[in-house]
C-alpha cells in the first residue's frame, strides 16, 4: 500500500509539472529538436540576434532564462587578474589548481575529470548562490590546441604536443565540466581555439598551413575526440587563417565539425576576431559581408560588437531571418542542456548554492583536490640520489630564487582562496625543526651566503605568467611568453642564478617553477636534482614540499619534448610537423624525452602480453604486462603505449602514442596492467576516401617510461 501510494504521488507531481509548462518548448516530454523548434517559432528577430551574444539575456516574456560565458582553464577565473574579471559585487575565489599544462603532466583522465567536475560545481555555484550570482554557466575550457612548438606563449594553455594525449585529457575535462546526468549539463564545455592556433605573434593575420591528413589526423584530433567521444557541443573558432582562409568564416566549421562530427551547438567567434575579418585580415569589404559570412559559415556566437553590422546585413539580404534561426538554434540546444527551458525538477543541478550554501572553495575537499593534481603534475627530471631529502637528518635549507616565494595566477586562472609558496611548503614540512635561509636574488652575494651556511639549497626559477604586470604583448624576458606574444629565447636567463649556489653548495635541487620547457643542458648536467612544477596552483609549495621530503613519490611526466637548443626548432609558422617537429618527427635527441619523468623508486616491465595477436575494424585489443617495484617506495608509473607501422605505404611517424595507464605500486609488489588499444587509433586519415582508414600490415608496439625509455616490444597484425 505504501508502495502505490508513493508511485501516486511521484506521478502526480510529475503530471502537475508538465501540466505547468505553457509553452511546447518547456515540455521535457518532447524531443530537444521539437522544443527548439518551437522556442525559435516565439522568437522575434531582435531576440533572435540578442542570443548570438556571449551575454545570453533569455527570454523573459517565455521564461527563459539566460547566461553568459566564463573562463575556466584550471579553474573557474571569476575574479583573477584579466581585465574582464568579477570586481566588487558577485567577486569570489575560486578553487586554483596547476595549470594546463601542469594538469596535462599527471597522465591521469580520471583525476582530470574530477578537477573540471569541482570547477563545474563551483561554477554552478556562482551562478545560482543569491549572495553571488555573477557567473555563467558556459564554459570557454578546454584548450584543445596542441603545443606542438615550445615558444608558443600560451603553451601553459595546452595539454601538450600529443594529440592522442590531448585527445583523452580533453574528454575527460569535456565530461567533468559537464557531468554525468542523461538529460542535463552541470556547465557546458567551450572548446578552444579551433584550428592550429599556436603561434601568438601575427596571429591575427597569419595562416595556419598544412595538409588535410594532419588536419585530422592531429590539429582538429583533440577537437574531434571532445565532440564524439566528450560530448560538448560547443567551440571557439580561431583568429587565424588556416590554408589561407580565416578561421572564424572557413568552411570547415560547418563541413567538417557540424556535417562530419555532429557538433550542433555554439560555434563563436575568439574576441573581437569579427570585426578583424575585414580590419587584420582584409577578407571582406565590410563589416556586413562579414556578419553574413559568420553566419553562413556556422558561427551561432559573436565575441564582438556585431549587432549593427548583423542587421544591416539583414536588410541588404545577404542573409535571411531563417539563417539567423539557424544559427542561434545552435545556442539554445546549450541553453536546453544546462536547464534553462523548464524547471524540471529531476534538474540535478538546480539546487547547486541554493541548498548547499557552504562556500565550496572552503571545503576541505577543495583544499585536498588541488594537492593531490598539483604533487601528481610534479615532473622529478634528474635525481643523483640527492632526493628525497631526509628531515632528520637536515639541519638547515636555503631556499632562493625569485620564483621561491611567489605564487602568480595566470590571464585564465582565478584569485586563489589562499596560496602556497615553495618557501611556505617548506617552512610548513619541516616545522621549527629545520633552519630555513631565504633570498629571492643574489644582491650582496645573500644567495650564495645562505646556500654557504645550509646543508642543502633549493633553488626556483622560472618564468612570470603576466610578465611582472607589463603591458599587453610584452614580455620581461625574451624566454617569457603569454597571449600575444611567443617567446623569442628557450634558454633560462636565470641559470647564471642556479650556477652561483651550485658553486657555493653541491647539494643544490633546481626546482623549475614555469609554464614552459627549458633549453637548461648546463643544469641537466651538473645539478644533482631537478623537478618541474607549472605555475599557479594554489597548493603549489605543499605539493612541492610533499615531493621534496618524500612523502609523495613523483610520477609525473613531460608532456612536450624539451629541446637542448633553440636550432633545434624549426621555424614557428611551420604547421607541417612532419618537417622535424614534435618527438614524433624529431631528428634531434632531447634534452628531456616527450612522456619523461622519474621517481623515487624503480621499475621493472616484463611479460608482455595480447588477449590476440590480429586486430580489425572496430576492434579494441588488450595489452598486458608485468610491472614489478623493485625499489623501497611505493610510488606510481606511467606506463606508456607506442607504436610505428614499418609497413605503412604513406608517411607515419617514427612512433606514436597509442595508450596509456598510471598505476600506483607498493615497493616490493607487481602488478599486471591492462592497456587498452583502440584500432581507430590506427588509422590514417586517406584523401581520396575521405575517410580514416585501417591500413593492414604489421604494427610495432612499443611500450615503455617514457618515449625514448621502451621496455618492451611486441608485433601486432592489422587485418
């Protein structure tokens, strides 16, 4: 009896719900397309062009709600240090964690996804809490270019040079950011910057050139594993040109992403790049033929003063009000998704800082979350046995350099709840226990003196991700970079810091604190340790010192080949990867390999294994192997999964990334670790079929720390 009874009511509520919608579009029951179908059928041309704005104003009259974009790249920025950042009323902090880059360097999807998950909570969050409500609910994250070049300046933006790797991390952070219910979004993922936009200088008129295999093969990989496998509906078009056509108007917006791939949401412009159609690129004659162009070519979302010029373009008839209703039905299918439709309340988002009213970025778990991404982002890239340092047997640190007592949000991060210095982690490691020396430079030989006076000296260098607050497109130093500017040196002006207090104290440990990789060969061979930490996070200095004295033992791993010499590079404006770039193409050896890092124990790879030696169409195969601790430490690995086609008739790399895993090991034991290998990871995309195809032949597998680290190889027949 009490069964029924409670079936009754749940169907009455359910009932008086839908009865509650007096509009079609409001009614949960009907098809996404039919309820678009209708909303747009209500909508008056004004309110139609007010919807291709990233300030969705909703539909009062119909009870539409409406939102606006945010970024969010490690985090949601509100209220950092851009020019567009919340100030005074609505501003907050946010949970900070490492970033891209650094997120990147864990290996780890499933982390990756609960960073995005908490950054989507406390974007909700913003959202809908009363005391706040100053943020929105799109997203513009991840960056799924590819940093297939190390003085690109908004490297730290990336996941790297892999797409493979790119492609997972950016499914992964798609489907954090926007949850696991069937019908609804937590938040929506933006891509961006869709396409080959990894070239800062002349980015506003360059062009992005490159054969159609590389399109799909790598520029638009990362993209397109974000669509069908992420599920976002949503993406940046790039201010470039690709093969001569800009980016923000080529016809691969709509033939590739909306025909090929199914994207059917926002398409927007990057700021302001509208306008720069007809003002950097001289594409178009005016800004009307641009408006139309925009739209025709699949854009549903103007980052610019767009209005007027959309207007005119109307009423010259270069484009209809049906095509304006195309376009901005891209828009509204997201705003269906985050609920802004109906107030469903199966909407398991909707009470988000409503009934929840603790201030997430208070929450222990926020505080444990950013640990634990920024120790796993930790890269230890040389180790004589120097690390981890001994507590008890310490009796004082120097700590020096400029990048020891700072902790700097970048153009896309928040302000921070509280942030943590290395010389803070330090300081809060090793109690009153240890005598802790500090000296930011070496003024009056301060550095040299403390790392005289210590039992071993610590020093951090690296680079200023606003370039100390210079103006827009400046850098301090030609190996600094950021939006607007790529870096014009790879080599560490700061080195000459690092060489004093080696001379001054042999047990110096290099801690590069930065968003980039180095030329440092001086360093890689004369300094006993030296770790990699990207910038930003707001538990950086914990995470550091957790590694430092072992309580944690590194794992992390390179993602992007750090070259010993800037000659080694070729040109910045050539896309053709092919030409030598990237460890995939590479001639040269590296100073650090792609996929690189250490840790505080010792691994070894046996028994490798197939569930079947012959692979086909639509196949995934599982690869097995023995990884046995032989070291002391429990501690992680990075097992990594490459192949080559020594049978190819066209063009593949040397050796590719195919799979990976990140297992944790306790000292002493062996586990067997399971990779799977998609067979659509080995296509090539073929021209003339349009298509990717399985070309049959054999396969070399090539398994592994790192690339330039196999352990083990085996053969695999594609059938």
């Amino acid at each position: 009896m009490k069964k029924s009874l409670f079936f009754i009511i749940i169907s009455i509520i359910g009932c008086a719900f839908i009865f509650a919608q007096p509009y079609p579009f409001q009614n949960t029951n009907l098809s996404d397309d039919e309820r678009l179908d209708d909303l747009i059928s209500l909508m008056t041309l004004e309110e139609k062009i007010d919807h291709l704005s990233p300030r969705l104003p909703g539909i009062p009259r119909l009870g539409v709600k409406g939102t606006r974009i945010v970024e969010g790249l490690h985090g949601l920025a509100l209220s950092g240090p851009a020019n567009w950042a919340v100030r005074g009323k609505g501003e907050a902090p946010t949970t900070t964690f490492p970033q891209a880059i650094g997120l990147a360097q864990m290996w780890d999807p499933e982390l990756q996804e609960k960073v995005a998950a908490w950054e989507a909570y406390e974007t909700r969050y913003l959202t809908q809490n009363p005391r706040y409500a100053s943020a929105g609910l799109i997203v513009l994250a991840p960056n799924a270019d590819l940093g297939r070049d190390i003085r690109w300046g908004r490297t730290e933006e990336c996941y790297g040079e892999d797409a493979y790797l790119a492609s997972v991390l950016t499914t992964a952070y798609v489907k954090g950011l926007q949850g696991n219910d069937a019908r609804y979004w937590k938040t929506a993922s933006l891509m961006k910057h869709f396409l080959a936009n990894s070239n800062e200088n002349n980015r506003f008129i360059n062009s992005s050139d490159f054969d159609e295999r590389l399109f799909h093969e790598y520029y638009s990989y990362a993209f397109y594993k974000g669509v069908i496998e992420g599920g976002s509906r949503a993406y940046m078009a790039a201010y470039n040109k690709y093969n001569g056509i800009p980016c923000t108007a080529h016809p691969v917006l709509k033939d590739v992403t909306v025909d090929r791939w199914g994207q059917n949401g926002i398409i927007c412009t990057d700021g302001g790049a509208f306008r720069r159609l007809v003002d950097s690129h001289k594409y178009y004659p005016d800004y009307p033929e641009a408006a139309a162009a925009c739209i025709k070519a699949g854009i549903t979302m103007f980052l610019d003063f767009y209005k007027p010029a959309l207007q005119e373009a109307i009423d010259k008839g270069l484009v209809t009000e049906k095509e304006i209703g195309e376009a901005v039905r891209g828009t509204l299918r997201v705003m269906l998704k985050l609920g802004f439709m109906d107030d469903n309340p199966d909407n398991p988002y909707t009470k988000i800082g409503i009934e929840d009213t603790i201030r997430p970025w208070t929450n222990p778990e926020a505080v444990d979350l950013a640990r634990k991404a920024t120790v796993k982002s930790i890269v230890l890239m040389k180790n004589e046995g120097l690390l981890p340092l001994k507590k008890e047997s310490i009796s004082s640190i120097a700590v020096i350099g400029p990048s020891a007592d700072l902790v700097v949000s970048d153009w896309y991060a928040g302000t921070p709840p509280y942030s943590v210095s290395v010389l803070d982690g330090i300081r809060n490691a090793v109690g009153n226990n240890v005598k802790v020396l500090f000296a930011a430079s070496n003024k009056a030989d301060s550095a040299v003196m403390a790392a005289r006076e210590s039992d071993v000296a610590i020093v951090c260098v690296g680079n200023h991700p606003l370039s100390f607050g210079l103006g827009w497109g400046q850098n301090h130093v030609p190996s600094d970079g950021r939006e607007e500017i790529d870096r014009q040196a790879i080599s560490l002006e700061q080195e000459d810091l690092v060489k004093l207090v080696k001379a001054a104290n042999p047990n110096t440990v290099l801690i590069l604190v930065s968003s980039f990789p180095y030329a440092i060969p001086w360093s890689k061979e004369n300094i006993p340790a030296i770790l990699h930490v990207t910038q930003s996070s707001q538990e950086l200095g914990n995470g550091v010192a957790d590694i430092l004295f072992g309580i944690e033992s590194p794992a992390g791993r390179l993602v992007q080949t750090w070259s010993a010499s800037i000659d080694q590079l070729l040109p910045i404006l050539d896309y053709n990867i092919r030409n030598g770039r990237t460890y995939m193409y590479d001639p040269h050896k590296p100073l650090f390999a792609f996929g690189h890092g250490l840790s505080y124990t010792t691994f070894d790879y046996s028994n490798l294994n197939m569930d079947r030696t012959t692979i086909g169409d639509g196949d995934v195969l599982d690869l097995l192997l023995d990884v046995r601790n032989t070291g002391l430490v429990n501690s992680d690995e990075v097992v990594q999964l490459y192949v080559n086609f020594p049978d190819s008739e066209v063009e593949r790399p040397a050796k590719a990334l195919k799979g990976f895993k990140r297992v944790h090991i306790p000292a002493g034991n062996v586990m067997t670790v399971t990779i799977p290998l998609n067979a659509d990871e080995l296509r090539y995309w073929d021209e003339e079929k349009q298509d990717f195809v399985l070309e049959k032949g054999k396969v070399h597998l090539l398994v592994g720390a790192s690339s330039e680290d196999i352990r083990l190889t085996g053969t695999l027949e594609v059938e």
